[in-house]
C-alpha cells in the first residue's frame, strides 16, 4: 500500500531537510575552518569536517533507532494494557 504525500507535505519536509543541511553545513563549518588566508581547504579542515559530518550521521541513525524502539516499547505496552496481547487467537 503506497502512502500518499501531499505536494505542501512534501514542501514542508523538503524546507526541514534543508534547514538541518544549513545547520549541520555552518556547525561543521565555523568547528573546522580556522584559516582565511589561502584560497585552498586545508588537508586537516577537509579531515575536521568530514569527520564532523559522519559524527552529526552516526548520531542522527542512533537517535532514530532508539525513537523507533521506544515507539515499539510503547505500542507494546498500550497493547498489553488493553489486552491485546498474549491472547491465544
């Protein structure tokens, strides 16, 4: 079953994803930059912020898995409250 998504759904998620891209892009920034002086990124500025990016990564899927499994926790726990589970069917 294919879940529909409407177009200001769709424009909204898009202005979340590019809000915590801008977030995510100036943190990794004003953290790893230091020197103005040259025109080229530095070796340990590239290093500094792509390991800033996969830090910001790791945590974000860490965060999630643990959202779904207090979402599972919960269900689990609204079911056997009304007695939905451990019934034989």
């Amino acid at each position: 079953m294919a879940v529909q998504v409407s177009e200001s759904d769709q424009i909204k998620q898009f202005k979340e994803f590019l809000g915590t891209y801008n977030k995510v892009t100036e943190n990794c920034f004003m953290d790893c930059v230091r020197d103005f002086t040259a025109r080229d990124v530095k070796p340990e500025e590239s290093s500094c912020s792509e390991s800033c990016l996969q830090k910001y990564l790791k945590m974000t899927q860490r965060i999630s898995m643990r959202f779904q499994e207090y979402h599972i926790q919960q269900n689990e726990a609204l079911a056997a409250k009304a007695g939905l589970l451990g019934q034989p069917r």
